[in-house]
C-alpha cells in the first residue's frame, strides 16, 4: 500500500515537472504578434467608396509626377484615388490638410535597429526601437543597414521586425554576425561568404532587400567582393559603408572597378574616404566615375559622416544626392542626425526644394533597394501617406565637427499613416474638437485610424448607456 502511494506521489512530481519545464520551453502564443497600436475592433463594414480622404493638400509624388494641391482618398488600406475635389461624402473621414505637404511615407535607407549580436550589444544603447522615431517623422519604411548576418537574421526577425509597426526591411551583413560593439566582426574576413550570404537572403525576399559591406579596416578587397556575389545570388543592390581609409583599395575603384551599377555607396560627405577634390574642393574624380558607373550615392550622416565643408562645394558642383538617409542609431539619434526630417531639413538649408529633399526619401529609396511597390501614391499602392507643415524661422542644424548652419525652414510631420491608418497626428487635425459635434461616425473609425475614437458625448447618449 505505502509503494503504491509512493508511486503516485513520484508519478504527480514528475508530471509537474514535465509541465513546468514546457511553459519554461514554449513562450506564449501571443509573444510572436506584432504589437501594433489599434483602435476599437470594427464593428460595422464600410459602404463609402473611401475610408479617409486628405483634402486640398500639396501633394508631391515624384513617381507620378505629382506637384500641386490635390486630394488623396484612401480604402481598405490602399490609395483608392487622387484627384481634384473628391466628394467628403464618399469618405467615413475627410481631415482638410490645406497648407501642407502630402507624400509618400518617407524611406530612411540607413538605420541600425538590432541591439545584440553573438558577442554581445552593439553598445549600451546603440540600436533603436523602430516606432521610437519613425511614425512620428512620418516614416513608414526603415531598412536596417548590415546590423545583422545570416547568423543573426532570424534572432533580429523574431525580436524587433516581426514585432513593430514601422515596416522593417534588412540589408544583410556580408559579416555572418552582422555588427559588434567592438567592430571585430565585419574585419573578419573569415566570416564572409557570399554564397552562404545569398543564399540566405534569398530566404526572404521582400525582407532581406540588399547586402551591406561596413567598417572594413584591411587591405583586402576580400569583402566587397563576397558581398558583390550575394548580391548577384539573391539579386539585390549591396550597400558600402568603406570603413578605413586605405591606400591599397581606394576608392575610385571601389565604385568603378568592385561595385555594379545599381549599388550604393553611403557616407558620401563624409570626405573620410577621398570623396573630395583636395584642389577643386568638389567631387573626386571617384565619385564623378562612379556615378558615370550607375553607383547611387546616398547621404547616411550618422555621428559622424557628415561635414559642411564637404556637402556645400560638392552640391555646388552639381553632385547632389541619390537619397537622403541617416544611419541612425542611439549616438546619432542625439546628436547631429536626429532623425529623418532633420536631415531633410539640413539638405532645405544647403538649397535643396523640397520637392528634392521629398524624392529624395520616397521614389529614390525605393528605386535602389528595387521596392518599386513603396514610395509613390499610385492608386493601389499600399497607403503609407506622410502629411508635413513648414515652419519659418531661425532652425540650426551642426554636422559631424559641430559646426552650425542655420537655416530659415523646416519641415514638421503632422500626420503619419501607415497602411491606410493614422498612427501619427502631432496636433490633432485628425481629432473633433472635444466641445462639438463629430464630424464622422465613431463606429467607423477603426477603418481610417489606429487611434480608439472618442466616446459619445454625453448628450448623445441613449438612456440606456446613461
């Protein structure tokens, strides 16, 4: 009897154990959704033609070639129409947007958005949240230039692009490892194979949309050669971050000689990499033959790739860039970059319009990273719409020395939507003022936004809901 008793006891130890040990193993079903930020479910299909409509915006579409005040109608996530003088009456929501800027949502081509590698963190704080920054400066797509390897992809996957509501698009490290916080990884030539690296990305196309080269410090033109091969493989653009500046590779050949026309060369007012003519103060020859070569040039102004006394004479001498982007991490995030739109804003002050400095972050980006379907508001497209005011005043704006220059303008983001939704509204355009009527039905929001509506007013309650 007492053996038999013993018995059950061990039995029902082991059984809890066993349990235990699988809610250790098996994470929470849950875990693996985005979390994006939404809005009451919806409760009731939308009949209209439109779900949200932008009216009398400028509207700068370099796709399409769209320059002036029109409307922009949205449903079911994608754009439904552009045109002059839309019907409100064909939309659950209509926000009168006059005066501002409407465009695509902006494409930021260089940012570093995972924090941890296989020998440890970037640094403390080195990679950013996505949504920290993007929606709020009307930026819907980011691509995470080279911080993850094939290694390290699907880890980078799971923990960040998997989970946010900016869209997250990856160039893959031709380093297995990705980046480092001591920056041995992507120096170490043993882990680059670009065989290995193109067939991965070829794992996730859409995703996976290019290969980066980056902080390289050797000799060896080793590096840049694998990345050119998984770029052939998965038959996506690479990106080059040239690292040291060394005599045995310069750079001139780097562009004419490594790279394939449609390839990017980022950092290019740096002048760390002989960018710039020491005598005629304007582009090097290198950068005049690798434009004739097909090479796009992109800013990437970082902590520190970005000086005055470089960009000002080169964009005098007509070398202007193929596509804005920051590298933004922690560091620059606090310091001369901040954020897309400040960059922007710094190119507005160097005397870019800002029809350039609009293309320049929608269509190009697109474009190079052979992502045709983004940047441009072609009825159809997905609807990631970006609604901007200008403000005028005295704006400062420093580069990598710390040297200023002030600028009369600046662009601030109203409005962020993200696939058809607002995720995004800096003073509330979107909003009812809280003593008056509502201007659309409540029970319909969660079609044009990610905010909850607001709830009925007191007046409108039934006595029931009193």
């Amino acid at each position: 009897m007492l053996t038999r008793y013993l018995r059950v006891v061990l039995l029902l130890i082991f059984c809890s154990a066993v349990a235990a040990q699988a809610q250790v193993q098996a994470p929470p079903a849950q875990a693996a959704a985005a979390p994006r930020r939404v809005g009451r479910p919806q409760n009731q299909a939308n009949p209209l033609p439109y779900d949200l409509l932008l009216q009398k915006g400028h509207v700068i579409d370099a796709k399409n070639n769209i320059d002036r005040v029109t409307d922009v109608a949205i449903k079911d996530g994608k754009i439904a129409a552009v045109g002059n003088n839309l019907n409100p009456k064909d939309a659950a929501k209509t926000i009168n947007v006059s005066g501002n800027f409407v465009t695509p949502g902006l494409i930021d081509l260089h940012e570093h958005l995972y924090t941890v590698s296989a020998n440890g963190p970037l640094s403390k704080l080195h990679g950013i949240w996505p949504d920290q920054l993007a929606v709020r400066t009307g930026v819907t797509t980011v691509v995470d230039a080279g911080t993850s390897g094939w290694r390290t992809f699907e880890d980078f996957k799971a923990s960040v692009i998997d989970r946010v509501q900016t869209r997250v698009l990856v160039d893959l490290n031709i380093t297995g490892w990705g980046m480092d916080h001591t920056g041995h990884n992507e120096s170490d030539i043993t882990d680059m194979d670009g065989q290995i690296t193109g067939d991965f990305a070829k794992k996730y196309p859409g995703i996976i949309v290019g290969i980066k080269s980056a902080h390289f410090t050797g000799p060896e033109w080793h590096p840049y050669i694998e990345a050119v091969k998984a770029g052939n493989i998965a038959n996506v653009p690479v990106m080059i971050d040239y690292g040291s500046n060394r005599i045995e590779r310069p750079m001139a050949e780097l562009v004419t000689k490594y790279l394939r026309s449609g390839d990017i060369y980022t950092h290019m007012y740096s002048g760390l990499r002989n960018e710039q003519d020491t005598k005629t103060l304007g582009p090097s020859q290198g950068l005049i033959d690798g434009r004739k070569h097909g090479v796009f040039f992109d800013v990437g102004t970082g902590n520190g790739s970005f000086r005055y006394r470089v960009a000002v004479p080169l964009m005098k001498a007509g070398f202007l860039p193929d596509s804005i982007s920051t590298d933004l991490h922690y560091e620059s995030s606090m310091g001369n970059t901040k954020d897309l739109l400040n960059v922007m804003n710094i190119f507005l002050a160097m005397g870019l319009t800002e029809q350039q400095v609009f293309t320049d972050t929608t269509w190009h980006p697109a474009q190079e990273i052979k992502q045709t379907q983004l940047g441009n508001l072609s009825v159809g497209a997905i609807a990631d719409v970006g609604v901007f005011s200008e403000q005028h005043g005295n704006f400062g704006y420093w580069d990598m020395d710390g040297l200023k220059m002030v600028g009369n303008k600046r662009l601030v983001c109203e409005l962020t939507i993200r696939a058809g939704k607002i995720a995004w509204d800096l003073n509330g355009i979107s909003m009812d003022v809280w003593n008056q009527k509502a201007s659309s039905d409540p029970t319909m929001a969660s079609h044009w936004t990610d905010f909850p509506p607001r709830p009925p007013l007191p007046e409108q309650l039934t006595p029931t809901q009193k």
